[in-house]
C-alpha cells in the first residue's frame, strides 16, 4: 500500500531472514513503520536468543501464519538473492520496506523485496532492482538504475544517470559519480569513488577507484 509516496505494510508481522547488523536495521524500519510482530530465522543464532523481545530461530517453524510477510535481510548480496529465492519458491508474500524519513522522487520504481533505509534519497525516475538495499543516508540519484540484489551502504552516493549492474556492492561513503556504468558482481570499498565506468567484476578501491581484485567468470 502506497500512502503519500511512502510503502506502507498491509500486514503488522514480519519474518525477518537473517539476524546480523543488517536485519536489526530492518526491524527498526520494520517497527518505525507500525509493525508489531517480528521474527527473526538465522541458522547462526544462539539459542534462545532475543532482540527487542522479539524471537531469533535458528529454523523456519512450521506454523507461520500465511498473512506474514518476509524480508530477506543478509547484507551480502548473494545472500540475500537466495533468501529471497527462498521466500518466492515458498510462496509467501515478500515485504518492501521504505522509511517514512526516505525521499523518493517522482516517477522513481520500487521493486519487490527492497529496502529503502532512513534518511536515504532516491531521486526521480531512478530504478531501485528486486532484493536492494539503500541504506542510511544513502543516495541514488534521478534516472540512476541499481542493479537487483545490489547494495548502496550508509552515506554512499550514487550520481545522476548511473546505472549499476546486480549485486552491486558499495561501501560506506563510496561515491559513483554522475553517468557512469558498473557491471554486475562488482565491490567498490568505503569511501572510494569512482570516476570512469567498471566493465569487470572485481573489487574497486581509492579515489579515483582502481581494481585490486579482478573476478575472474
């Protein structure tokens, strides 16, 4: 449901996947946005664990009831692509979630499964992939498109007219300045910007970003 540009939970309980820094930040948002129940499923939690009061399960129970949602919540990207896999074969309903502190521009595009963090910006016409992640005070500018599966850490900052391929990586404070293109599968550290297009997975670090790590596909 969309009130005033803002996507609002139809449901008050969430399956969260995942349990590391990335799912606490989307129980934040999760609850700033009204919802009341959350579960979090992390194969790695400690038994009986908590956060909030709310339940960490190591495993899916059986019993969910179906008008939950579910949000995959890995800030790895391939994590998060099979946590979201998982969520459509399981034919549960996949949550969307945008802080009501987010700015989203005119005509820009939402997929299924993203996450739009607090105090982000998402300008106009700017196209924001299934599964992403625009973190905190993250920026990704008008007509920019981010690949599916990617993720623009806290404060990054992704220029006018970019367009980032999948899972897409970019760390604290990266900047991808104005009409650049990145391919998919490419790691761009903190802070690091990058002034030319990237045509090959790797990883990109520095001002201006320069491959220390080229994947080899």
């Amino acid at each position: 449901m969309i009130d005033d540009g803002v996507i609002m939970p139809d449901s008050k309980s969430l399956v969260i996947l995942g349990f590391g820094g990335h799912a606490r930040s989307v129980a934040n948002v999760a609850l700033s946005l009204g919802f009341q129940k959350l579960l979090f499923v992390d194969e790695n939690a400690r038994d009986h664990e908590t956060f909030l009061d709310f339940k960490v399960l190591k495993q899916m129970p059986d019993d969910v009831p179906n008008d939950w949602l579910f949000m995959p919540a890995a800030g790895d990207n391939y994590k998060r692509q099979l946590q979201l896999e998982y969520i459509l074969t399981s034919e549960r309903e996949l949550a969307t979630l945008v802080s009501q502190s987010a700015i989203i521009g005119v005509g820009a595009k939402l997929s299924p499964g993203c996450f739009v963090a607090h105090f982000s910006h998402v300008g106009p016409v700017a196209s924001i992939g299934v599964g992403c992640i625009v973190n905190t005070g993250a920026v990704v500018e008008h007509e920019c498109v981010l690949g599916d599966y990617s993720h623009a850490s806290v404060n990054s900052t992704v220029a006018g007219r970019s367009n980032l391929g999948s899972r897409v990586f970019l760390g604290a404070g990266a900047t991808v300045i104005d009409g650049i293109s990145v391919a998919a599968d490419v790691v761009v550290g903190a802070g690091a910007v990058v002034v030319d297009s990237i045509k090959s997975a790797g990883t990109y670090v520095g001002i201006p970003a320069r491959v220390i790590n080229k994947t080899v596909g």
